[in-house]
C-alpha cells in the first residue's frame, strides 16, 4: 500500500485486535488493512460480528480491556506547524502508544473523534450536554470556562440544534433521539478534529432525522475539511455518503474500492451477497429478499482457509478450506481477497 498513500490521513497495516476471553481468542481484528484519506469519507460496511467497531476503537486505542493489540501498524500522517514555512508532517504509529498515555490523549478528542452509535448510553446522564462539551474544549484548549462555554453554544447552533443558548443546560435524557445525536456531533466536533468516526450514528434514528443527521455531517466536513470514516450495515448510506469503501468479515478487509467500482464492478462473492440481499424499487411488491445463507460463525471459531467458504456460492473445494487469501490489488484503487481473483484463477 506504500504507493496509494498519497494525501493520506490514516493508514491501517495487518492490524490485529485479540481478546484473550476464558471460553477462548476472539480475533475480532484479524489483520485489516485500508487507508483513510485526507478530506475523504470512507464506508466500512459488514455484518454484525465483523470487526468494525473494534477497528475503530483500536485507532483511538479505547479497546475494552481484556482487548488488545497485538500486531501491525496504525499510521497517522499528522500535521504540525512548519514555523512559518509550511505544515510539516508527523508520523505516528498508533498501534505503538500508550493508551493512557499524554500523547494518545492528547490526539483522542482533539485530532480524532468519535461518534458512538447511542448517544444516550454514551453521553453522562448526570452532566448536562454543555458540561460534557465545556469538558472535551478545556482538556485540548487553553481557555477558561467561559471561553469554553461560549465555544459549545456556537458547535451547537453549527450543529443544528434548537435554542442553544437554552439547550446547552438540558439533560441528555431530556432531548430527543435526533437532539442527543446532534449534542454528540458537537462534542466530536468541538476541537476541529482531523478524522472523525461515526460507529453507525444514525442506526436509533427515523428516516426523516436520519436524512438531517448526513446532511449535516456532509456539509460540517465540506466546512471543516475533516475526514469521516463511516461505520454502517447500510449500503444504501455508503452510496450516498463515501467515496470509498471497505467490506470487512470476521475481522479482515475482503474488498476495498471506491464507491462506484464497489456497486457497479463487485468481485467478493460476500460483497455480491450483501448487495443481493439489498430490496430493489424495481421489483415486484411481494417478492422475496436474498438473505445471505448461514451466520456469521462463533467468535472463538478459527476457521481454515478463507473465513468466507462456508457461505460462499462460488466455494472451491481444496483451496477455499484451506489456503487463506491474501488482499490483492486486481485493478488499481481496488483489492479484494478472494482465491478466484489470484492468479491462474482469475475469472
């Protein structure tokens, strides 16, 4: 990937996340690969069970204990001051930092944020939003309380949310779904951050205020020039919203393109699958859906092979079951692992 990295912000190199649970290791990361570029918003899209929350957190380094790291790269091109002459760019393996350490913390919040996808089991009950924004601006900023309150009416009205000056004081129990989202878009957003990340944020939402919540979160990054990376099960967001797209299952990245090549030139047989199983305006009222026959299987389950062959269609037998696929770039700016695209079987 080291000649795709132009204008990159985030770089995802064979990371791995285990959790080391009695009944067993769950890979829920199991060597993922894929950039995020600069100004770009990238989809990550998968079933339930996939590794794409855990991916997420390893990049903030908020993995739950007993999760951890356990190899790879995490890169972030970061920029700083060039005194006078330019910005100059920082890397800085993630993967390799302490997670309570000052610099991670220092990078948590102010140059990555996070949106989670329930504001209400994410946000303190007990702290008014205002209390909660205040808190994130005077951890990364150098101002005083009333500079730092000042700052969260004005992330709130940029937000969309009503009566700011009156809303800043209210209880996350006492907004609605789309308000507590909306609080939660301006805490992530409050310190100008350089990437972030929305874990499914519009997944507890109606149609109407979910159409409200992406068109604030487009115009917020045409006005902010931040990256998004975009966590959802909805393929129909990712067309609207990215540029492009991984597909991850059982912790690793099975395709990746972007978004046209995705839809309209798919090569994994699990990305075929999922957009399959997508209801279509064109057919008939009553026809039936293509699910994607079987589950995910168990987390503690190591399966040989290709982690997908128990549910594919196009299973070869003595090589599926056995070898496991690397990522491999089959047209330019698109990957895919997959035994029927190496080569001498290509199809």
């Amino acid at each position: 990937m080291n000649d795709a990295n132009v204008n990159a912000l985030i770089e995802l190199e064979d990371i791995k996340t285990y959790f080391r649970l009695p009944q067993g290791l769950v890979r829920a990361v199991d060597g993922a690969t894929f950039r995020i570029r600069r100004g770009k918003t990238l989809g990550v899209v998968g079933e339930s069970g996939c590794g794409k929350s855990v991916t997420a957190q390893s990049i903030l380094r908020i993995v739950p204990a007993p999760g951890k790291i356990v190899g790879g790269q995490i890169l972030y091109h970061r920029r700083v001051g060039g005194n006078g002459a330019g910005e100059v760019e920082e890397l800085i393996d993630l993967a390799r930092l302490d997670p309570q350490g000052q610099q991670i913390r220092d990078i948590r919040g102010a140059e990555v944020a996070m949106i989670f996808q329930e504001p209400m089991t994410s946000l303190s009950v007990v702290h008014t939003i205002g209390n909660q924004i205040e808190e994130v601006i005077r951890l990364h900023q150098k101002v005083d309380r009333g500079e730092a309150r000042s700052r969260a009416i004005q992330m709130l009205d940029r937000v969309g949310m009503p009566q700011p000056e009156k809303s800043i004081d209210e209880y996350p129990f006492r907004l609605s779904g789309g308000m507590r989202q909306r609080a939660m878009i301006a805490m992530a957003l409050s310190c100008h951050p350089q990437l972030l990340i929305a874990d499914e944020p519009t997944t507890a939402l109606d149609v109407t205020t979910e159409a409200q919540i992406l068109d604030l979160m487009r115009d917020l990054q045409a006005e902010l020039g931040m990256a998004i990376m975009f966590i959802t099960h909805d393929l129909g967001v990712i067309a609207e919203m990215a540029e492009d797209v991984v597909v991850m299952y059982l912790g690793r990245v099975v395709e990746s393109a972007d978004v046209v090549a995705l839809f309209h030139e798919t090569l994994h047989p699990y990305t075929q699958a999922l957009l399959r199983s997508i209801p279509k305006i064109s057919e008939r009222s009553g026809g039936r859906l293509m699910p994607i026959v079987g589950t995910v299987p168990d987390p503690y389950t190591t399966l040989p092979g290709c982690p997908f062959h128990p549910r594919c269609a196009k299973f070869i037998s003595g090589v599926c079951d056995v070898e496991r696929p690397e990522l491999t770039q089959v047209t330019p700016g698109h990957s895919v692992s997959c035994h029927l695209y190496t080569e001498g079987r290509a199809s």
